[in-house]
C-alpha cells in the first residue's frame, strides 16, 4: 500500500525559511513524477512544484511562477523522498502543502496525480 507522509510544516516570518519533507513508501518511485501541491483556504488546490524521470538518472525541476526562484525541490530515490526548500516565504504561500505521485511523466495537472499525503500545514505570518 502506497503512503505519502509529509513533514516540516509550521508558522514562519515573512521573508523566512521552510524546509518541507515527504517520505514515500509501499512502492517503487525511481520514474514517477513527485510534486507539491498547495491549497490556501476558500481556493482550489494549486501546483508548486514537480520532480520528474527523463531518462537513466535525469530528472527535470518544473516550477510554478509564483515560486519560481524562491522554492527549490528535491529527490532521494535511496531514501524514498521528496523535499521542498522554501525561502522568501510571504503571507500569500500560506496554505497546506500535498506530497504527490504520478505516474504521468512531468505533469503538473493534480487529475494526474495518483497518490497524496495528508498535508501539512504552512502558516506565513508576522
């Protein structure tokens, strides 16, 4: 059975720093795409950020604009992770963050996703 956990939320100054981990397990996931997803309360689950398979050990960074720049992902296919850095936060990356598996290369469609975490909650405030 294939499980999302994800860790590392919390309440954080604007201007500051989040690191966000999600650890997978009950499958193999060398050549799905993990990403994050968001949802802010009273609006739809958004697309942050997406780590998908190419080929042999290349993998491709995808970014929403809104972080762009500030959010780094990352993989461990060892351990079986996924991790969001996130730097710069603002009042408006507030929301719960969702760790995702797809199966579909490079997507940042949630239809496309296969498998969530729970979500953990991300709070940017003075």
């Amino acid at each position: 059975q294939v499980q999302l956990v994800e860790s590392g939320g919390g309440l954080v100054q604007p201007g500051g720093s989040l690191r966000l981990s999600c650890a997978a397990s009950g499958g193999t996931f060398t050549t799905y795409t993990l990403g994050w997803f968001r949802q802010a309360p009273g609006k739809e689950r958004e697309f942050v950020a997406a780590i998908s398979w190419i080929a042999d050990t290349t993998y491709y960074a995808d970014y929403a604009a809104a972080v762009q720049d500030r959010f780094t992902v990352s993989r461990d296919n060892v351990k079986n992770t996924l991790d969001l850095q996130m730097r710069g936060l603002r009042p408006e990356d507030t929301a719960v963050y969702f760790c995702a598996a797809a199966r579909l290369r490079g997507t940042e469609r949630s239809s496309d996703y296969d498998y969530w975490g729970q979500g953990t909650q991300v709070t940017v405030s003075a």
